[in-house]
C-alpha cells in the first residue's frame, strides 16, 4: 500500500474541511506516519478519518479531532509540552515535530502496555525529543514544571487544578471537558490576573480520564 499517498490525500482533505491551518502542523503530519502507530492489522485503515482501536480499551484519536487539538493548543518551537494521555504515540510525534530538537515533550500514560507501545512506535521515527513516562497524569508531572503548552487526551470532568498550576504564565491548556458521553474542547489561556477561557463548536467523544483526578471506575 502506498502509505505515503495515502497520507498526503488525509492532509489535503483536513485543509480542505479548513480544519488543518498551520504549516508546521501540516509538516508534521507528513512526516509522521500514522500507520507506524496503530495495530499492524489496522494499518490499511490508519489514513481514514477515523479513531481506531490500540488494545486496553483506547483509541487513537481520528486525525480530525487531533488537529482540531493542536491547532487549538497553538505550539512554538522551543517550547515544553505535557501531554495527558500518551495512548499510542502519535499525538506526541507530532507535538515533537512541532516544537522541534530544542523543544521537549513530556508524555504521561497511566497503563503499562501502551507505554511500551508508545515507546516502540515512537522509535521507528527516530524522534528523540519525546518521554514516555508511566504514570498517573491526571496529577501531571510537577517535577518537570512548568509548562509552556498542557493537552490532555482524555476526556476530563474537569480542568486538573494541579494541572493549572503547572502551566506558565502565558500558557495554554487544551482539553476535552465534559461528561464520560460527550465533551466540549476546552482551550484555556492563563494570564497574570486568571484566566481565559473559550470553547471549539460542536461536541467530542473521547474516552474517560482515569486516575485520582478523573472519573471513578464505578462511573465507566
């Protein structure tokens, strides 16, 4: 199959819909193959728009949605990046192709295999400046704070307080909010004095946050 084209065709239908905007989007897109970050038997599927299943319960999120998230989350290079919900990888990969050598991701996944799944992935790019660490994300990473970008890739009952606190003056916090059925993307802006906040038209799915400051298990 020819994945490259095939790549090429879902960037030019994301322009058309006149989701994808930014350049340096659309160039980590094409140099970041999707199919190297789902299942091998889902990989004829990996350029439809469309989440696809990576085992444990989760998805990787449809292209569309991913884009909407980053264009929202609005990136520089140079900067650091916590990103809530590793999954698969490829939300990350991008993020790293964004923010280039000099900028630094940080990934946190709360379930072991896909830790390794991410961590395997994410090789066959070469990229180098992304972590992958197995963890509660839900509670962020203040060790390595503050942040200049936070996106969370979960669906959240809430904006994290900890997560808030993490993030630098100035900075930017995307995240589906809502309830386990349907979410509203949420970008926050944090300013000096508080902070701003607005909302993407429509609502989203994405399956649930988990850890101390997600959705208790009885609620799945």
């Amino acid at each position: 199959m020819d994945f490259e084209k095939m790549n090429e065709k879902l960037v030019e239908k994301l322009k058309k819909y006149g989701i994808l905007k930014s350049k340096s989007l659309e160039k980590a897109l094409l140099s970041t193959p999707r199919h190297f970050f789902v299942p091998e038997n889902l990989q004829k599927y990996a350029y439809n728009d469309s989440p696809l299943p990576i085992g444990f319960g989760q998805t990787v999120s449809q292209p569309s949605t991913v884009v909407i998230m980053l264009e929202m989350l609005d990136v520089r290079k140079g900067q650091k990046v916590l990103e809530i919900g590793t999954g698969s990888g490829w939300q990350a990969a991008l993020l790293a192709r964004m923010i280039g050598a000099k900028g630094k991701v940080y990934t946190v996944e709360i379930i072991h295999g896909l830790v390794e799944f991410a961590k395997k992935n994410l090789a066959k790019t070469g990229i180098k400046n992304v972590s992958v660490i197995h963890g509660d994300g839900s509670l962020g990473l203040p060790e390595k704070a503050p942040f200049d970008r936070i996106i969370i890739a979960a669906a959240s009952p809430r904006i994290p307080e900890q997560l808030l606190k993490q993030l630098k003056i100035r900075g930017k916090l995307v995240a589906p909010i809502g309830d386990r059925y349907a979410q509203k993307m949420v970008v926050i802006e944090k300013g000096s004095k508080g902070i701003k906040q607005s909302e993407y038209p429509g609502f989203f799915a994405f399956v649930p946050l988990r850890g101390k400051h997600g959705f208790k298990e009885n609620s799945f």
